[in-house]
C-alpha cells in the first residue's frame, strides 16, 4: 500500500494486481470522499510498484473521483492538473 497527498485529501493506493489496477480510497480529514478502481497507467519502463507508478495512479484517481462527480476542491491543482505529494506538506 502507498499514500500520496493533494491538499486536504489522502490518497491510498493498493496494488490489485497487474490487470485490475489500484485500489483507491481518498479521504478528506479522516472522511471518505471517493472509493474505487483505477486502470494501470503503467509504463514498461519501470516496476508496477515504483514510487512513479504510484503517483500517476494518485493523479488518475482523483481525475476518476472529479469526473465521477465528487467534490475534489481539497486537492492541490497545478497547470496541468492534480497535484501529489509523497509526504503531507
């Protein structure tokens, strides 16, 4: 399991496996917000549990979670999207 942070809002991921993806949860002060399943945006390059891997899938949950109609307004945005951080600011 890894954590990753956006604002208010934790992200827990866990890896599935290498066909189902990640298992989501993002809370917002202790309260869950969105829970779910994220598609591997894997890349060859690197091992399903690398750090990187990680972060994208944190990103792509919280796109999933905004697009699925949950209130994202606690997680950071940048320009080009969400923004994930690997310890809380």
């Amino acid at each position: 399991m890894a954590v990753r942070y956006s604002g208010n809002l934790t992200i827990r991921l866990t890896v599935n496996d290498r066909s189902d993806g990640w298992r989501v949860n993002i809370a917002e002060c202790g309260a869950n917000v969105y829970r779910g399943t994220v598609g591997q945006p894997h890349s060859a390059r690197v091992a399903i549990d690398a750090p990187e891997e990680y972060d994208a899938a944190a990103r792509a949950a919280l796109a999933f979670a905004e697009h699925d109609g949950m209130d994202m307004s606690g997680a950071d945005v940048g320009d080009s999207g969400f923004l994930v951080y690997r310890s809380r600011k």
